[in-house]
C-alpha cells in the first residue's frame, strides 16, 4: 500500500493521500536477518515529487535478559 507524507519540523509525517502537499514515501528495501540485524533510517530527502526515505542493515547486539524479555 502506498504511503504518502510530508515533512515538518524537519520530520516525516505520514498523512492521508489527500492532505496538502502530501508527496509518496518510497523506502529503500534491504534483506536482513532479524535475530542479530535491524534497519535504521539514514536519511530523508524531499524531492519535487515524492519523499525517499533510504535506511541501512546494521548489526545488533542482543544480551541475553534482552532475549528472555522477547520471549515473554
């Protein structure tokens, strides 16, 4: 489902497709594994026709309380 936004107060906001000025948001796709990676917004850039939002995989490090607390 396409995703439209505008931003404010240098941040995105996702609003209604019918919202003044609102624009598309494109994502950037990654493939990751979840059990020790995570994406994370790099940066947001405005253009005169949609709102790119670009990310990228990082690691993560996960102790183990922080499992434990997952699981519950």
């Amino acid at each position: 489902m396409q995703k439209y936004g505008i931003i404010e107060n240098e941040k995105l906001k996702i609003v209604n497709k019918n919202h003044k000025n609102a624009k598309p948001v494109e994502y950037t796709n990654h493939e990751f594994d979840q059990t020790h990676q995570g994406v994370f917004t790099t940066n947001i850039i405005e253009n005169e026709n949609e709102i790119i939002v670009k990310s990228e995989v990082r690691e993560i490090e996960i102790t183990e309380d922080e499992n434990m607390d997952m699981m519950i």
